[in-house]
C-alpha cells in the first residue's frame, strides 16, 4: 500500500518547548553539540496509486488538520 509522509514542524520564529527539553535532556547525557527541535510525522497510507489529486487531498488534510500553519510549517513527502 503506497504511503505519503507529512512531516511538522514549529516555525523557526516560534519557540520549541519540548525541543529545548530534549536539548537539555541531551546535554546531561553527555552528548554535545546537538540541538533539537521537535515536530510531528503523519504517515498516510494510500488505497490506490499516489496521484496529483491524492496528494492534493493531503496537502489539503496537512493544512487544515495536521498542522497549525500560524505556528507550524509542513511538508509533503512521497515514498
């Protein structure tokens, strides 16, 4: 069954509570150097073939359902 990826994440201008504990969480492990932000990721599995007007309908499901787009940017990813 083909899948499409539809991956969140915050703006850069917004600020990343959950990233910054991560961070954080990373540092106290040890590791250095790394900085995280954190986002979401819908996989969307398709009945049928991938068309121009099925990835419409999830661009349109991204935008209205998926993600905030006042504080969040999306991108659509074909497998």
């Amino acid at each position: 069954m083909p899948r499409v990826v539809v991956n969140v994440m915050p703006k850069p201008e917004i600020l990343d509570p959950q990233g910054k504990a991560v961070t954080g969480a990373l540092k106290r492990l040890g590791f250095q150097g790394l900085s995280v932000r954190q986002g979401k990721r819908f996989e969307v599995e398709v009945d049928g073939e991938v068309t121009p007007e099925v990835l419409a309908q999830i661009e349109q499901a991204a935008d209205t359902l998926f993600a905030n787009t006042v504080i969040e940017s999306y991108e659509v990813v074909t497998d």
